[in-house]
C-alpha cells in the first residue's frame, strides 16, 4: 500500500477551513452576549438606562412609600401652649399622617438622643416609661403621659439595614424623650388623633457630622417601601443662648438668622436628589449656621430624613421664624390622596 502525500495546496486549504472553524466557534458566544445586551436594554426602563442600576426601591413618589417628615419640635411648655401657630400645624401634619399615609410603625430620630461617635443606639423594648428630660418646670410636667408602644420586630429591621449599612448598632430598652412625646402630643393626640402604631427610636450619632448621619438616612430608605414611616424631629433653627438674652433683655424681635438660615435649608432641601447630600452639607458650613444652631443636634435630625428620600423631593411645608427659634416642617415625597 502507497503512502500519498498531501500537496501543499491541499495543506493550505484544510488550515483555511480549521481556521474558520475556530473563528465560528468563537464568534458564536460573542454574538450571543451581544444580542443579550441589545435585549436588555430594550427591557430596562429609562430610569435603569440612565442609572445602569437595577433598584429594589420605589420609583419616586410611588403610593406604595410612605413620605419622610422632619417636624419642629418645642420644648416642655410647648405641649400646653395649644395656642401656639406650631402647635396646630403640628396637628394639622398628624391628621394627614393618620388618614392619608397610615403607616404600619414609625421611626423616629429626635434632637436629645445622641449615642457614640461612631456608632448609635436603639429603643428594641415594646413598652419602656418616658424620659422626663427637662428641669425646673412646674411638678405637673412630670406627670404627664403620652401612651405608646415599641416593636422589638421593626427594631430588628431597623438594625438589619443599618448593619448592612456598615453602622455599628447597640440595642437598649429606653422611653421616648421629650424631643419626641412632646411634640407628638400635638401631632398625635391620644384622644383625638391616636396614632396607633408602634414607635421605634433611634439615636443620633455623638457627633456634628451632616454627612454620617445623611448616610445612616440612606441606609434606612429602604424601610419605606414596608410602610413604615421615618420621622427627624428637632427644629431648623435653634439658638437658645440668644433666647434667653432676649427674654432677659424683655425683647420681642426676631433674629435675622431664624429667617435666613430656614430659607437657604429650604433650598438645599429642595435640590435635586443627586445634589442633595452635598448641598445639605453646604448649608452647615455657610456663616449664619453657627448662630441657627451653636450646637448641631437639632438641625441633624433632618439630615438622617434628607438622607432617607432616596429620589424623592423635599419641600418645605410651613415655617415660622420666632425670636433665635424657626418651627419649620418639611416633608420628602408626595402624599397620596385619601
């Protein structure tokens, strides 16, 4: 039997046609990751184009989220001064909580809570007394009670989003202090407009960081789309050194920070989502924010409710600028109708 040799030309062909081959199979999964991600985008919404990110959140302003609030919030005597133009617009926002929003708990950040530098605390009892945090008012003051209950089972879902957040949590059994049950009395009052849902507090951090407490907002955002409500609670401006001097000094006038700082807070509040975090920042480093706040405690409230918007807009629903006070409210997100 002769052995044949393949010629050179034939050689040639069958590389050519091994080469393709390996072209076509190569050509193939490629081909086929293309059309994947043709298809995807054509599924993805404009919202996901845009981003590239695919959200577990609500779109903005859905129905099914509740809004976040931040409320001007006084101090002891304020509850029994029901004739005070805050005391029935904090009733007025607690009926459209109760009857429009109906959130399934409440969580709330109040200015006379605040934890560790770098780490906060939480309330994860069901019923715990309240925190007479105030001295020198009448004895009466100490006997006043504000009914509530707390939910060791939204506690946990506050802790699971903030640890995933990186943010070290202690669990505590403490009441609401007055930066909370104070003001709640006007906006929830227990016989005309119960709020009837659990109350869960969370403390500040021990710091005067904006954006860390914007960040702990954030990670809780999520929280919204299982109908529970976040709540700041503190003032927009709060400088009770010259609060004192006035009173003292028997003056009536109102200071012009208690205006300006509000209105430049106003805006950052306002700002585009993309933009808010910084403009919130912005607003702390401007030249009246010492004098509105020479302690930040009160303002930070509304940082950890501007954190927690997500892509929804703040506005500012009603203010009052009052001697070195502002009793300003805002609210991210809509309202859906009744």
């Amino acid at each position: 039997m002769s052995l044949v040799l393949p010629t050179t030309r034939s050689v040639i062909r069958s590389g050519y046609i091994y080469f393709a081959i390996i072209l076509a199979s190569l050509s193939i999964p490629l081909a086929y990751r293309t059309t994947q991600s043709y298809l995807s985008r054509i599924w993805m919404t404009p919202s996901t184009q845009a981003t590239g990110i695919m959200s577990d959140s609500s779109p903005p302003n859905s129905p099914s989220r509740t809004p976040v609030y931040f409320l001007g919030i006084g101090g002891p005597n304020f509850m029994e001064n029901v004739g005070h133009p805050a005391y029935g617009r904090l009733a007025a926002v607690g009926q459209e909580i109760t009857t429009k929003v109906k959130p399934k708990a409440v969580v709330v950040f109040s200015a006379h809570w605040q934890a560790g530098r770098n780490s906060v605390q939480i309330n994860v009892a069901e019923k715990t007394e309240l925190i007479y945090d105030f001295y020198g008012f009448p004895p009466h003051y100490y006997e006043y009670d504000y009914p509530n209950r707390g939910s060791p089972e939204v506690a946990e879902k506050v802790i699971e989003k903030l640890a995933g957040a990186g943010i070290k949590v202690e669990r505590v059994k403490r009441g609401l202090d007055h930066g909370v049950w104070v003001g709640f009395m006007a906006a929830f009052d227990p016989k005309k407009n119960p709020l009837n849902v659990p109350i869960v507090q969370v403390s500040l951090y021990g710091n005067e960081d904006p954006d860390q407490h914007y960040r702990m907002g954030q990670a809780l955002e999520g929280l919204r789309d299982e109908g529970i409500l976040i709540i700041g609670a503190g003032m927009t401006v709060h400088n009770l050194h010259d609060f004192r001097a006035l009173r003292a000094a028997g003056e009536v006038r109102t200071m012009p920070y208690a205006s300006s700082f509000d209105d430049a807070l106003e805006e950052a509040a306002a700002a585009k989502p993309e933009e808010r975090q910084e403009s919130m920042s912005t607003l702390m480093r401007r030249g009246d924010a010492r004098k509105a706040h020479p302690t930040l405690e009160h303002i930070l409230p509304i940082h950890v409710a501007a954190g927690a918007a997500g892509l929804d807009l703040g506005e500012r629903l009603w203010t009052l600028p009052e001697g070195s006070l502002n009793w300003a409210q805002y609210r991210f997100g809509k309202v859906a109708a009744a």
